[in-house]
C-alpha cells in the first residue's frame, strides 16, 4: 500500500493564472425577431365586443354592491364580495356558510333596495366562496 495514494490526501495547488472559458454570445445569436407591438389592455377591452360586454357586467356589479353595502351590519361587510351578473341574476359571494346564512335573509332587501336605485335584477344569489 505505499505505492497507492490514499484519498484525500493529494496536494491540489492553484494556478491563479489560468482564465475560466467565455463564450461569445454575440457571435452564437441569432438576428433578434422584431417583436409585435404590445395592445394596451384598455384598448383590447375596448375592441373586443365580449371584452367590452364583460366589462359592463362588472361595473354593474359594482355598482349594484355599491348599493347594497349600507344594508350589510358593520361585521359582515369585509366577508361579502359582489359576484358575477348574468340573465338569471346576480351573485354575492360569501367567505364562508355563515356569512352566507345571513345574507340569505338580507336578500330581499337587497332586491328591494336594487329595484328603488334602478338595477333590474332577476334575482340575489348568494354563493359561498373563501376569500
């Protein structure tokens, strides 16, 4: 066994004058693609007939839970948030089943008061969906 070296032991030296590899990128690239000019979000919301109705739904709802806000007890408030609008109806979304339980009681104040400010609504759904 004097002949093998044991592991580990072998004296490693450092050469300090040896440079590490570099690549040259800008000879290894290929011609940048002119990239297509980028749409405002405001402009695609407005060119697009689905965008545009999407957008409309959601200031109505809103508004609407800007209406109904007063009618909420001051607890509750933070737990509710106004859901989507369609042709059945309107949701409120919940945190969770007890904010629920008690918006279901409050839902026809809520019709009522959408019906005196001029939203037409089919119906107050509430749905429970953590915040």
């Amino acid at each position: 066994m004097q002949g093998r070296a044991r592991r580990g032991t072998a004296r490693k030296t450092a050469n300090f004058n040896i440079r590490p590899r570099t690549v040259d990128f800008a000879v290894s690239r290929k011609p940048a693609v002119a990239a297509a000019a980028a749409l405002p979000i405001a402009e695609a919301m407005r060119s697009s007939q689905a965008l545009t109705r999407l957008t409309d739904r959601l200031r109505e709802s809103n508004a609407m839970y800007a209406v109904i806000v007063p009618l909420l007890p001051a607890g509750l408030a933070a737990s509710v948030r106004p859901g989507p609008l369609d042709e059945a109806g309107w949701s409120l979304l919940a945190a969770n089943a007890a904010v629920a339980a008690k918006l279901r009681h409050l839902a026809p104040r809520f019709e009522e008061r959408l019906r005196e400010r001029g939203h037409a609504t089919a119906a107050v759904r509430i749905k429970v969906q953590p915040l």
